[in-house]
C-alpha cells in the first residue's frame, strides 16, 4: 500500500519533518511549508488531529506516529529528512512527562537523533526568557534545554516566541472567558509584568521561512514577539474594550494564586499550576538583542486583528 508520502509525490530530499505537528503552534507550522511546496512529516502521538484542510494545500502531510519520548520511533520519524522542527511543548507536568523530561532530554534525544541522520537543519521552539539558572522549573528546563540542543546539534537554530496567540490558545481564550464570567477580573499581582503576545500565525510563518531557505540571515538564536509591549492590566483594558466589555479590575497577590494553584493541580486537566504562575511573574518580552520577524520580512499583527480572529471563529 501507498504511503502518504508517495500518494503525494514527495521524496526525501526535501522532506521537513514536524514534530509536535499536530499542536497549536505546530499545525500551522506544518500548513506554512506546505503552502510553501515543500513536503512534510507531521509527527506527533495522535498525527491525524487537527489536519490542514484538504482544499488549502496541493500535497498533504505525511502523518507519522511517533512519541518523543521514545528514542527508537525519533529514528525513524527523522530517517530521510533535510530538516527537523521540534515544537513539543509541556505546560503541565504529568505522569511520564515532566518538563525535564520533555524540554531537556527528549529534545536533546531528537537533536542527536537528527544529526546522526545526516539532517541539515534543526529548529528547537523554546521561549523568550528562557533561563538554565532560573527558580522556575518550566523556564528552567526550557533553557537547559536550549542548551542541551546545542550540544547535541552545534548548528540548530534555537526560536523563542513570546506568548502565543491566535484562534484555539489558551492565553487570550482565558482572558476573553473571564471577562465574560466575572464581573471583577482577578489580576495576577497589581498587573505590572510586562507581555508582548505574538500571533502564532507569525511565528509559524517565520519558522517555515527559516527551514524553506527562504531567510538569509546567519543567525542561529531569534526572538519572535508582536508589535507592542503591555502591562498586564492595560493588556486586559485593550480586550475588554474590543469586545465593547465594562469590566473591573482586581488585583490578586502571588501568594493567593498559588495558594490556588497547588488546590487545582489535583483537578483533571490542572486549570491553574504554580509554574504558571510562576511565569507570570517574568517579564515576557523581547530582550533587543536578537533577530525577530521583522528580520524575516514578517510584519507582527497586533492584539486587536487576533482577537478579531478569535472572536469571528478563524
């Protein structure tokens, strides 16, 4: 029988292969390159969610199950590929999956899996601010993870977008669904920390351009964030305001949230965690010092169009 790769025409001289292909920031990643023609592996534990619609792209993915925590299947998945994209992503730990686990040895895994298979190009999604050195466990891992890529593959482009938005996240879909809920919104601390959201769709675009070659920058570490910086509670006015929504705002102390936090870890599905907590206590923001989409000739959408987006269904 046909594989999908061969039903699609493609071969593997230019197969990029996706893992996490089927997440949030992964899918559209996957859509990117196929609008680019270039053929795709979508790896992931469950490869037939959230598949791109058959009319949007000429070729479809290859979809390939696999699981990054088991070094065998990461073999084959990257057999063949010229380039690899690791975009798994844990937020919340779990049984078998801690973030040590999955950002640090499971993406070092993949990395020196790659270069033994004679990969060209290895992108690792990771995170602004991420930090070896910081209290965080999430951050934490995120930066020893960077850091363990780079020992594995010395050339891999590390990516570290800021706050994700767009149709289908949890960031903005949080904020949108409290402010319809609750008639006071709960800040986390007074809403200083900064935020500087990034569409996904920009995200993913810039990384399809980086494996498409079709970048010219030499620079192997970027920094992907959205066009204006924001205080927390200004972020939340903005939302509320284009949503035509009176709301007010109440600030919360840290030690309240986790105090939360440790209460719904036990809940299924874990609704509010003490690293994300944790996390918004960090600036998240781009440092200045590293290349971002406007380096890619990516023009950043603002809030206002996502949450358009957001709203109108896209």
């Amino acid at each position: 029988m046909a594989s999908d790769a061969e039903r699609n025409g493609s071969s593997t001289e230019n197969v990029v292969t996706v893992f996490g292909g089927t997440g949030f920031l992964g899918q559209r990643i996957v859509s990117g390159l196929l609008d680019k023609k270039v053929d795709v592996r979508a790896v992931s534990r469950h490869p037939n969610r959230n598949q791109p619609h058959p009319s949007s792209h000429v070729k479809m993915p290859q979809r390939i199950e696999a699981d990054i925590l088991n070094r065998s299947s990461i073999a084959a998945a990257v057999a063949g590929s010229r380039a690899v994209v690791n975009a798994v992503s844990l937020y919340v730990e779990r049984a078998g999956q801690s973030f040590e686990r999955v950002h640090v040895e499971a993406a070092a895994d993949l990395a020196a899996a790659s270069r033994e298979a004679g990969v060209e190009k290895f992108i690792q999604i990771s995170g602004i601010g991420s930090d070896a050195r910081s209290s965080s466990a999430y951050i934490s891992a995120r930066g020893r993870g960077e850091e363990a890529v780079k020992t594995a593959f010395p050339q891999a482009a590390i990516v570290r977008p800021a706050v994700m938005i767009g149709p289908g996240d949890s960031f903005l879909a949080a904020v949108i669904r409290l402010l319809r809920l609750l008639p006071v919104y709960p800040l986390f601390g007074s809403g200083d920390v900064r935020l500087q959201p990034v569409y996904v769709g920009d995200v993913a675009e810039a990384v399809a351009r980086l494996v498409s070659r079709q970048s010219d920058t030499d620079a192997n570490t970027f920094e992907f964030a959205g066009q204006r910086v924001y205080a927390y509670r200004d972020l939340v006015r903005e939302i509320a305001g284009l949503l035509r929504m009176r709301t007010t705002l109440m600030p919360v102390p840290y030690s309240i949230w986790m105090l939360l936090a440790t209460a719904a870890e036990w809940l299924p599905g874990a609704p509010l965690t003490r690293n994300q907590v944790e996390l918004m206590q960090n600036d998240n923001i781009l440092s200045g010092n590293l290349p971002g989409l406007k380096d890619l000739g990516i023009e950043p959408y603002g809030v206002d169009p996502v949450v358009r987006m957001i709203e109108e269904g896209h």
